[in-house]
C-alpha cells in the first residue's frame, strides 16, 4: 500500500527586531586636561578614542569633538563653551565626557549645567563612573559624587585657611600684601577685616601649578606652560621659576604645618 506524502510546509525564518536606537543618538565629545604636559602625555587623544569606541559601541553619531587644555574652575574655557553651544542649538542630543571632573570641578557650576541640560532634554554620559544624567538614578548618583569631590577640596582649603589665621594670630600676613591664592576680606565699606580668604582665581593657578609640579615639571617648565597659556601673574605680568618656587614652597610648608596641627588635636 502506497503512503500518501504531503511536503511539509516550509518554516519562515524567525522575525528578529532591530534594537531601538537609544534616544540620544547624537553626542558632542569633549575632552580636558588642565596643562600642557599632559597634553603632551596624550590625556585628551586618549578621552577622545575611548569615547569614540563607546559610540561606536552604542550606535551613537558623533556630530562635535572638542578639548581645552584649562583649569576645570573655569567654566568660560574656548572648546566647553563651543560643545555647549552645539548642544543647546539641537544639534545635538547629549555632551560625552571620559572623566567627569573634566566636566565641572564644584557642585554649583555641576547642578546648575545638570539643570540647564535637564530643561532642554539633554543628556551627560560620563564614561569613567558609567553615568548616565537622563536617568534619575545617573542624576542622584552624579549629584552625590560630585557634593564628595567638591567636600573634599573645600576640607583643604579650609585647613589652609586655617593655617593662615593662625600666622595672623601670630602677626603674620595681618598686614600688607596677602600671598599668592589668598586676599584680604573686607567689610560693606571695603575697609579690610584684616582676614584672609581663598581668591578663587589664583587657587585656580595654584592647582595648576601642583599638578604640573606632580607630573615632574621643573619650576622654569612650569612658568614657560603658564605664560604659554597666557595664565598672567597678579600684577598681569609673565612668570618667573622664582615665583612659581616661592609658591609651590610655600604650599608645602604649610601642609607640614596641617600635619603638625592636626596631630596636635
């Protein structure tokens, strides 16, 4: 007896979904380092690749690269204020950075751009902590890392400070001319309180200067960086390796002194 045989109907090929293209799709990149030598060292090309791959990776489309070589205190720094433009004209969905202190170095100047970007729908991706802004996890734990890094620096300006006051006490510094990252606080009236208090803008330099200073640079390479930057002295002259020393000196002394001081405690 002959079996009947029907052709067994053929099987379609599985439907497989294209994965959705994430909302930001289009990034400004933005790189930083504060001198010169790291520059030098490769940093910036080195933020730039990583964050290039992380593109790649994502399906994002790169539509602006950008770095400074500037302090992260400064907020007016040439590139930043150029990615922040393109951003904001829509032309782009979100700003990348590797490292997101290279973003903003206090808790003011971050929450004030993370409200800017939040307002316009934008978006921060910081690569090197894995944070994404346009989550409300990614903004509370951006908030909270920066409020740590921002306590820290100000615990060390306060104890410098504070060693300052004690020099006062001493008679030092309660007269003439205040050194280099520090000024004379002064009343409503602008006569002086005979007080000593940060100037953020050669705090600023200061940094600078240690990290230079850190990274093996001389006294005279540092001061050849800083007039390269176009970083001017307090009487808007160029600098020296004699200035630069005296300060650098100066700041070492007095964490000796913090450390005598709070072992004292």
């Amino acid at each position: 007896m002959n079996r009947l045989t029907y052709p067994l109907p053929k099987r379609k090929a599985p439907v497989t979904k294209k994965e959705a293209k994430p909302a930001a799709s289009r990034l400004v990149l933005y790189g930083r380092v504060s001198t010169y030598q790291q520059e030098d060292n490769n940093s910036i090309p080195m933020q730039l690749d990583r964050l290039r791959s992380y593109c790649d990776s994502k399906q994002f489309t790169i539509v602006g690269e950008f770095s400074d070589v500037a302090s992260g205190g400064k907020q007016d720094r040439e590139e930043f204020q150029k990615a922040l433009e393109l951003v904001f004209s829509d032309k782009a969905d979100g700003i990348a950075c590797y490292y997101m202190d290279r973003f903003a170095r206090n808790t003011k100047d971050f929450l004030e751009l993370v409200e800017r970007f939040n307002a316009a729908g934008k978006i921060m991706v910081f690569l090197d902590i894995n944070l994404d802004t346009s989550t409300a996890v990614g903004q509370f734990g951006a908030t909270v890392l920066m409020a740590a890094f921002e306590m820290l620096r100000k615990q060390a300006s306060e104890r410098t400070k504070a060693t300052f006051q004690h020099f006062r006490d001493k008679g030092m510094h309660d007269k003439g001319r205040p050194p280099y990252g520090w000024k004379v606080s002064l009343d409503e009236t602008g006569k002086s309180l005979h007080i000593l208090e940060p100037d953020e803008a050669e705090q600023d330099v200061i940094e600078v200067m240690q990290e230079m200073h850190a990274g093996g640079m001389s006294f005279s390479a540092i001061a050849r960086d800083l007039n390269a930057q176009g970083i001017p002295t307090r009487e808007n002259g160029t600098w020296a390796h004699v200035q630069v020393g005296r300060i650098l000196r100066q700041y070492e002394e007095l964490e000796e002194i913090q450390i005598v001081n709070e072992k004292a405690v």
